[in-house]
C-alpha cells in the first residue's frame, strides 16, 4: 500500500488528567496509543494512467469495478484492489461523464466525430473491455437509457429503440412533423416502455409503436422531471410545467420564470432563481413551499439529499441542513476550511454527508450536524465518488507552477480518518476530557476508541 495522501493528526498533548467515566487515570501513553490506533489511511492509492487527462475521470463505480474515462480512453479498475482490469484506447470519446452511462456491467459511451463526421454509441463488455455493438447517431444528439436497459437513439425524425446487450433494433419510430419543426429529442421514458419527445412546435407522449398518446402545444427545452406518473419541464417562456402522463392534462404552472431545477424528491422540487433564491416547489400544487435568498451553494443531484428529502447548503464553509416543510435550518455545521475553499460537492449514504472542497474531505452526521471524520489531501481534490459497497474515492491532481501532472485516485473505506484533535493546557485542567467505554471526546470532538488500549 503507497503512503496515505492526508494530513497527519498533530500529536495530543494532555498536561491536565484524563480519567475514565469509572475514575480510572489515564496517562499520556495510554491518550497516545487511543489516538495511533484509529488512524486510517486508504485502502489503495493508484496513479491513474497518463492517458487519464480528465479531472472528472469516474464514471461509475459499482459492482465491484470502477470505470475511469478520459478523452479516447477508457479503464476498469478492481474496486478492492484498484488494479487495472483493462483499459481500451478508444477515438472520438471525449470522457465527458454527461456521454458515459453504466448498466447491468456495461458501459455505453458516446463518440464524437473521429475524422469521419459521424457521431456514434458504444457498448463495451464490462469484464473485457471488448466492444459489443456500436450505432451512429444523428449529430449533438444524447442518449437515453431506461429501466429495463433498452437504449434510445434519436434519429433526424424519429428514434430507434435498441436492445443494450447485443444492439439489436427492437422498433423505429418516425414522427410525422411539419415543414416548420425540427430537432426531435427523446427526454424520457416512462415504465411501460412509451417516450416523452419534443420538437421545437410540440411535446408528445409516445408509444414505443410510435403512436401519439397526446401532444402539447410548445416544446419542451429543459429541466426534464419524469416522476410519480408525470412530466416536469421547463418551456420556451422559462415557465415550469408538470403535465399528468396518461392524459397530458397540465397539472400546474408555476409563478416564477427561469428556474433551475437543482434535485427533486416526489414530494417537493428544489430550484433556483437567477438571483440565487433557493425555491422549495411542493410537487402536487405547484405552489411556492418556501424560498430562501442568500449566497450559497446547494448540493445538487437525488444522491445529496436526505431520506426525508432535506436538503443540504453550504454557505462558505457553514453548513445547513433546511427543514423540506419550512426552509429552516434543522442544524448548522462550521466545518474547518482555508480562506478560499468551498464546500461544492456531496453524496449522501446512510445517514453520512460526505463534502469535499479543494483539498478536504469530511463526513457530517445528517441527523444532528455532527463532524463524524475529516480529511486534509495534500493535492486538490477534483472530484469523489461513493460506491456501491460505502468505499470513498477521491480523485486528486498534483499541480506544480501551473502544471498539471496525472491525477491520482485513493479508495478509502467509510471510516476514512479521525478528526484532528487540538491540544489541551494545563489552564484548562480535565474539563474538557472525556473518556468512557466507548469513545474519547476531547474539545468536542468524539473519537471511537479500542477498549483495549484503555488499561493503565
């Protein structure tokens, strides 16, 4: 194992006494021995390939794999070992994680023009790396992946409907449109198999046969919402709309113009306005639940919120988790930060807040505040990612005068580190102290400790 890339925790130093919650003395050895005994480091570091250019290189991470992507290449590393599985030098990938998809242990990619002109998808063996089939694609089109790991290829009128594992098509679909319309997008698809699709004049639901089911006047342009049997989008006037599915009768519009959509759950919708108001929308009315103005960043992403749906905000280095009904911080958390870091990131995974700004790392208790584990990189963190299994991946990229050298990539488990204790003087005599049966808390902070290094 390479040496952990983190900051070591200063040493403890207690001229005061330590005592047990039975009155035992605990000396300055014992304190020592509590604190080198829960230092933990990575479970592996690699150094990520040269061809791994991108500072977003994780794809996807489950099942046991880790897929990295960077322009023209593309890797499977051992999720346990970080080993390479296999890498694949392929033209035309551009590594953008928005053209990566991952399913049933395959990776579905998009390729840009590779001197021919053509934009095309491929699927590769997720044990192999080998290709599996590949399809072109009309030109600045996305792909659409459903649940049963069918995949939508959207042609110049119409769209192709192709089964993941081998290609093969499984139906076509042209849409009759006028003279006046183009660009056909497919934005969603819904569990019977049927597809939202939008020209610049209509939004339609389709059958996966192609038959209309209903149209709507007015395109559908963006913030794409498919959720408890309806459609939530944005139309040409910035306006939000959510439509029932079966029918395609509007259920609501709502008051405000040009809102992004951030997360959702299905019973509330997070947006923000472009003067930085944070908007809850209550999803059944469409009503304004509450809005919050200030300068903060809002995690976004399903993976960012709480199982009750709260969601999280950092504003500078503090940070709030909002109550869904009222928009009222339910606890506020100063997490240790340089002057010019912020907390942009989050993933939330049984009931731990994991944040990174440029070159921390920290887990907070989403029910009560509480810094569970921080971590100090030496290099900045461009991005992590939480897998399957609760291991943490942390991509870092040393820099050096401006330059940029290959990024590398340490998997922790989720009790990645201990926060770093301060020291304690004599002025402030044992007050401070705290040592039970099963943790030692020493100005605030809560360390678990192994009982066996407790006898004096």
């Amino acid at each position: 194992m390479e040496e952990a890339d983190r900051e070591d925790s200063p040493p403890v130093t207690l001229t005061g006494k330590a005592t047990s919650s039975s009155g035992r003395v605990i000396s300055q050895a014992i304190i020592n021995e509590i604190f080198k005994s829960n230092e933990t480091g990575p479970l592996w570091t690699k150094s990520l390939p040269n061809a791994i250019v991108s500072d977003n290189a994780i794809i996807a991470a489950g099942g046991n794999s880790i897929f990295l992507g960077s322009k023209d290449h593309i890797s499977r590393l051992d999720e346990a070992t970080g080993k390479i599985i296999w890498e694949k030098e392929i033209r035309g990938y551009t590594g953008n994680n928005r053209d990566s998809l991952e399913f049933d242990g395959k990776a579905l990619l998009q390729l840009k023009n590779s001197g021919d002109g053509i934009d095309r998808c491929i699927v590769l063996d997720g044990a192999t790396g080998n290709e599996k089939w590949r399809n072109e694609l009309f030109p600045h089109d996305t792909l659409l992946l459903n649940d049963k790991g069918e995949i939508f290829i959207r042609h110049a009128r119409g769209f192709s409907i192709h089964d993941g594992s081998d290609g093969s098509t499984k139906g076509s679909v042209t849409m009759q449109i006028s003279e006046d319309e183009s660009y056909v997008a497919v934005i969603g698809a819904m569990p019977d198999g049927s597809v939202f699709a939008s020209t610049t004049e209509n939004l339609c639901h389709l059958s996966r046969e192609g038959k209309i089911l209903w149209s709507s006047k007015g395109p559908a342009l963006s913030d794409f919402l498919i959720t408890g049997g309806s459609i939530v989008y944005k139309d040409s006037g910035g306006t939000l709309i959510r439509k029932d599915a079966v029918s395609g009768k509007t259920i609501w519009k709502s008051d405000e113009r040009d809102l992004k959509i951030i997360a959702h759950t299905d019973r509330e919708i997070y947006a923000r306005s472009p003067q930085f108001t944070l908007f809850c929308i209550d999803m059944a009315f469409g009503s304004d639940r509450w809005q919050v103005p200030g300068d903060f960043t809002l995690f976004s992403s399903l993976q960012a919120l709480g199982d009750d749906g709260t969601p999280f905000v950092a504003r500078g280095s503090r940070i709030e988790a909002l109550d869904p009904a009222t928009g009222r911080p339910k606890w506020s958390t100063e997490l240790r930060s340089d002057e010019l870091e912020r907390y942009s990131s989050a993933v939330v995974r049984q009931n731990s807040l994991f944040l990174s700004a440029r070159e921390r790392f920290c887990a907070v208790d989403t029910r009560s505040g509480e810094i569970l584990r921080e971590l100090r990189m030496k290099n900045a963190i461009s991005q992590f990612a939480v897998t399957d299994g609760g291991n943490i991946l942390i991509q870092v990229r040393p820099s050096l005068l401006g330059i940029t050298s290959p990024s590398d990539l340490h998997c922790y488990s989720s009790d990645f580190t201990i926060p770093s204790p301060r020291s304690q003087s004599a002025d402030e005599g044992d007050a401070g102290v705290v040592i039970d049966e099963e943790w030692v808390t020493i100005d605030g902070v809560k360390l678990p400790k192994k009982k066996e290094k407790l006898q004096p």
